[in-house]
C-alpha cells in the first residue's frame, strides 16, 4: 500500500537506546538477517520488526531513532535498497535473503531479494562479509573480522577509527583485486563501500564519547552479535557517510572490475565516482532499476513511480535532474 516517507525525529540528542522497550533477542530461525550490521541489530532489538521484514518507513525510522542517522541519508540509501530488493506492490523488503513474507512477486526479471542480492545494492570488497563469488556475502566472516582486528591494531593502536577505515577499505580492494575474479567496484558499490567504512565510527562508537575510536569489542557485538553494547548511547547528532571523501583521497582507486581473471583489475569510465554523484543517481535508474523492470504497468508502475520521486527528492541534488526510466 502506497506509504509516504516519515517525518525527521524532533528529539536528536544522545541517548539510551539499548533500552528496556527494546531488548535484545536472538533471531529465529525464520527471521530475516543480512549483511547489514546496522539494520541486523535494529531487528534484533526490536526497532525493526523482528522478522527482518520491513517498510521503508520502518526502516526509516528504525535507523534515525535507533542511531540517529540523518534524514537525507536514510531515506535515500533505504529508497535505493528497496527500488532493487523490496517489493513494490506490498511495500515489503527483506534485510537479508529472499522471503516469502514479502508477498507475491512482480513478472521478472524482478528479483525482490532482499538485501542479500548481490550486485544491485550489496557488493563486494564488504570489511565482514565476503565477496558473492566465494559463496556467502551476507554472514559474519571470521576471518576477514581477523583482518579488521589487525588493522585496527596496526593503524590505531587497537581501535577502528577513520585512519584505519582508510587503510582497511583499501586492503579490502586489493584482497579481492588479488582473490576474486568476478570483483566489481563500480558505482553504486563505488560509493557504497566508502560510505559504509564510515559508519562504524560514525554510528558504532557511543554517544557520550567523542574521540571517534571504537572499541572492537563494541564493533563485534555489532558485527557478529547484531546487540548492542550494553548501555549503548546513540550518537549526539544526526550523522551519514561523512568521512567517505577522506577515505577515497587516502588511497585514489578508480572505479573498475576484474576481467574474469585475478589481478586484471581495469577502469570502467562509464561509472560514476566521487566527482560525478549525479551519474550514480542517472545509472541507478537508468541501468540497475529499468533493467529489473524494463516494462511495468498498472500499479507496480504507480508503486515505482513513488519510489522513483522519492530517490530523487532525497538524493537531494539540485543540480541533478530526475530521470524517468519509462517516461513521464
Ligand atoms: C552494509 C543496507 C543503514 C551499517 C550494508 C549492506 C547493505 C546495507 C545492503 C551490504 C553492502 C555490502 O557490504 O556489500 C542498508 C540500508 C540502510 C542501512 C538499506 C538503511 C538506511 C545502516 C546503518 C548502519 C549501517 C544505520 C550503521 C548503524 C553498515 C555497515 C556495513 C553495511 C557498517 C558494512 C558491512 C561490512 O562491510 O562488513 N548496509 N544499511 N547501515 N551497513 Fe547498512
Ligand atoms: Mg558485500
């Protein structure tokens, strides 16, 4: 049912949000989990329905309330989600793999995945999830949180902080240039990447401290446990991805792709980067969504529509026109 996005929060202060309305508990074994650790643990305390399956609104909300993430920012990456993952005519989306709770499909080449989908919104070169080609791109990886352990250890003196995100998220490239020979970093994953190698300072780190180190043993109860820490204080402000353009200046990486063999790693210039947002945006629609939905009508056409205008508005450019896949 059609639903227009929430209000902004009127109350954006630090506070508890680990609290007694929102306990954490394990997820059963038929609820929804993914490779989002934000949106895992907003599940797992109830600030998303529990089942892992949600309305962008709840979505919305959950992640303004739950880590105070700004307005703008969650409603255009929860609008971009469920453009590619979500279904359009009941408004559902799951967090993690596909689900029949989501309701009945739209015709293909639609895919209504959830946020497991790879290559639409998830993507490779993640810091705790694996790359889609190894064969699990959405649970906790050991072996790569050994990595992060490291790095924080060797960057930042035992916590992850922005330097260390720079360092990792590079790595992180190089590991897949080197191992994965379907690797693919172009826009959107481009920009994604970047973006959320910001996010464990910028929404993991509690909201009464303020030096922007994050404890490991906070960021694994994010990552592997979907908790969190307890007495967990959100952060003192409405905050995003800022950070994102430091992260990409540290180690310059053009967008680009893996031929099909390792370390074959070649520029895609028709790929959006930092200094061509609009492009993402234009791509997004043009490519990623009109090719799951190359010719929809009647209501799935109304419902994305909709959601079309609201990743425009919230892309918040003006400079950047909205595009309109199949006509106005
Ligand atoms: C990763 C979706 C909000 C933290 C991801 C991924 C998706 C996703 C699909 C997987 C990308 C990949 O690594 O391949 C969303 C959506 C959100 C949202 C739709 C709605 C606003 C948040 C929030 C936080 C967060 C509020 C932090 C509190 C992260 C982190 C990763 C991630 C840290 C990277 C995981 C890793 O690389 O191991 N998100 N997310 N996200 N998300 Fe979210
Ligand atoms: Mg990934």
């Amino acid at each position: 049912p059609p639903e227009n996005p929430p209000p902004a929060q009127s109350d954006t202060s630090a506070k508890l949000v680990d609290d007694a309305d929102h306990p954490w508990q394990a997820p059963g074994p038929d609820d929804m989990r993914g490779p989002c650790p934000g949106l895992n643990t907003l599940a797992s305390h109830g600030y998303l329905p529990r089942s892992g399956i949600a309305t962008p609104a709840q979505i919305i909300n959950a992640t303004m309330l739950g880590f105070n993430m700004d307005e703008q920012t969650a409603k255009f990456v929860t609008y971009a989600a469920f453009l590619v993952d979500g279904n359009p005519i009941t408004n559902l989306m799951s967090i993690g793999g596909k689900s029949g709770l989501t309701g009945e499909d739209p015709p293909q080449p639609a895919i209504v995945g959830g946020l497991n989908t790879h290559s639409v919104f998830e993507g490779d070169a993640s810091m705790t999830r694996a790359d889609a080609f190894f064969g699990d791109n959405h649970n906790f990886n050991q072996t790569l949180w050994e990595e992060f352990v490291d790095f924080s250890n060797r960057y930042g003196a035992g916590k992850y902080n922005m330097t260390v995100a720079a360092e990792l998220r590079f790595q992180r490239i190089q590991d897949s240039i080197a191992t994965n020979p379907e690797f693919s970093f172009v826009s959107p994953r481009f920009i994604t990447a970047y973006a959320e190698s910001t996010f464990p300072v910028n929404f993991f780190i509690d909201g009464r401290q303020t030096d922007g180190q994050l404890d490991l043993d906070d960021a694994l109860s994010f990552f592997r446990d979907m908790r969190f820490p307890s007495g967990f204080f959100r952060g003192p402000k409405p905050i995003g991805a800022e950070g994102s353009d430091e992260l990409a200046a540290a180690h310059p990486v053009a967008p680009g792709a893996n031929n099909g063999t390792v370390n074959s790693y070649t520029p895609d210039p028709t790929s959006a980067d930092f200094s061509k947002f609009c492009l993402l945006y234009v791509n997004f629609v043009n490519q990623t969504v009109k090719g799951l939905y190359p010719n929809p009508t009647g209501i799935l056409r109304e419902a994305l529509d909709r959601n079309l205008n609201f990743f425009h508005e919230f892309l918040n450019a003006p400079d950047c026109p909205q595009v309109f896949p199949w006509g106005q």
